[in-house]
C-alpha cells in the first residue's frame, strides 16, 4: 500500500495524496510503502527518481532504520511495530 502525506504550501495541515496526484518538488512529503509490491515500487521510482534497487534494499526485514540524504531529497528507512 503506498499512501502520500503532503504538507499544504502554508503549512498549516497535511492531507493524504494519492500517488498517481502526487507532485515532487511542493512543500514536504513522506511517501509511505506498505508492503509494496513490484508495480508500485516501480511508480513511485517514475515519480520520485528514486532507483529501484535502492528502494529494494529498503523493504528488506534485514535493514536497518536508517536517514540518507541525497542532492534532492532525504531517504528514510523506518520501521514501526505492528499490532
């Protein structure tokens, strides 16, 4: 499940995103990937940029949380507890 958090341009609310709607380059954004499958790695990789190898190497249980910064945006590899 992929869901988009964007920050509105006054930064007074956040709303959710549909990726397919989704704008690069606004205000701040958190793209979260739920158990992503291959197809939406694979649109959320033509929306960001983002390559898909390192977005594979992220959905691995083995890896660690991590933040990477890069020239246009910040990587950030979290993992929270499930219920």
């Amino acid at each position: 499940m992929i869901r988009v958090w964007d920050l509105s341009p006054d930064k007074k609310e956040v709303k959710i995103t549909p990726l397919d709607e989704y704008k690069p380059g606004g205000t701040l954004s958190w793209i979260d990937c739920y158990h992503p499958t291959q197809k939406e790695l694979e649109a959320v990789s033509a929306k960001t940029g983002i390559s898909i190898e390192e977005m594979h190497g992220s959905v691995s249980y083995m890896k660690r949380s991590q933040v990477a910064q890069h020239e246009h945006h910040a990587y950030i590899i979290f993992r929270g507890l499930c219920a």
